[in-house]
C-alpha cells in the first residue's frame, strides 16, 4: 500500500494496483501547485464531507478518468446529478469493493456544499486492503467513537486532521492515537490556511515524547506500508 500527500487533506492511495484519491482539493491549494490536477487518474474519490476544501476537484478527475466517488449518500447523489458515477455508504456501513474492504466511520464536524446544498454528515474511512489497514479520520473532533476502531481491526497508520481551529490540533490528535491504539500517525488539514498553521518540530516533538511517529508529508511525498 502506498500514500502520497497531494497536499491539505488529500491523498492518493495505490492498493492492489487501484488508485483511490481521497478528498481532492488540489487546483486551489497554492501549496499544491506543482500538481497537474488535469493529469490525475484515480479509479475511486473517497470523500469524507461536502466542504469545497475536499471536493472541489472530484468532478474533474472522475470524469478525467471514469472514477466512482465513495461517500455518503447525500454527496454521492450531489454528484450523480453532474453525471459522476457513485456508491454511496453511511456510518458504520461497510463494503468489500475489488481493492479491499471500507467502512464509513462516525465524524464530528459539518457538511454543506459551497452552494449550501446539504452534504449529509462528516465521516471518515476504514480501509482494510493488501493485508495493511488504514483509518482516515476526515475532519472531526477528538471522539470517543474512535475507540471502536481498534475493536474491529489493528491499524498501521492513521491520518489525522492536527491543524485545530476546524479540527482536531495536535494534543488532541495524541489522545486520538491513544483511542485508535495507533503509534503510526500521518498529519493533514495543516499548513493550508491561517488559521491551521503549525510549529512542525514541536508537533512532532509532542509525539515522539509520547513514543509515537507523526509523519508530516510534504506534498508529493510518499509512505508504503
């Protein structure tokens, strides 16, 4: 399993040779702007909510690229009506799809779409594929529903929102480690904004004091599991 950060809270994930891009929000990020967004192909969007910071370039790269978005129901229909193909899930559904098994995990934030369509409720993604399991969190408050997550299965690493002000900051992204029984943390929704800047030595200082690995990508960077 590979992770490449495409910057914000995007990823593109490569499992089992299929492409899953998760939550594309590539062409407005200045900080992301060495990535040709035209030239992305992804077989699966995995979008965690409806916010423009994580679905402002699902409709390009699935039509560039006959992509199913995996959401909730309210997204996926969103898109369908913009003639992009879709299968949508809700919290604590769960599907074996050809690269492996998702469920779709509780949240807390909101979700509505830069038109003020409604986006249905935040959630997040439990991925378990090529014998390695990942949870992507979304953007959500610290949640006592991340302690289930290690009841259903052992991860390898988890990617947090560690930015604050919107979501979790890093204190909290320790305790959240803490719940997922995960030492393994990949940071996002950092950097991005103002509001979410972060001193990256003293967040990766505050992990390692408590035995834990934060990773901090840079854009374009990548992980194999």
């Amino acid at each position: 399993m590979k992770i490449t950060f495409l910057g914000h809270a995007s990823f593109l994930l490569e499992i089992e040779g299929t492409k899953i891009i998760v939550d594309p929000f590539i062409s407005p990020n200045e900080l992301a702007s060495d990535i040709d967004v035209d030239a992305l192909r992804a077989d699966y969007i995995l979008v965690t909510h409806a916010h423009q910071d994580h679905i402002v370039d699902v409709e390009k790269i699935a039509k560039n690229s006959d992509a199913t978005v995996v959401s909730n129901f309210e997204i996926v229909t969103y898109f369908e009506k913009l003639g992009v193909s879709g299968h949508p899930m809700n919290h604590g559904g769960t599907w074996e799809f050809d690269f492996g098994k998702v469920t779709y995990t509780n949240a807390i934030h909101s979700s509505s779409f830069p038109d003020g369509t409604y986006g249905g409720n935040p959630g997040g993604f439990l991925i378990e594929g090529e014998h390695k399991n990942i949870y992507i969190a979304g953007d959500t408050a610290l949640t006592m529903d991340m302690k289930l997550i290690p009841l259903k299965t052992t991860l390898d690493v988890a990617i947090l929102p560690i930015g604050d002000n919107f979501t979790m900051g890093v204190d909290d992204a320790i305790i959240a480690s803490d719940f997922l029984e995960c030492s393994k943390i990949v940071g996002c929704h950092f950097d991005t904004f103002g509001y979410i800047e972060i001193d990256h030595d003293a967040a990766i200082k505050k992990f390692y004091d408590k035995d834990k690995d934060l990773m901090l990508l840079k854009i374009g960077e990548h992980i194999e599991l």
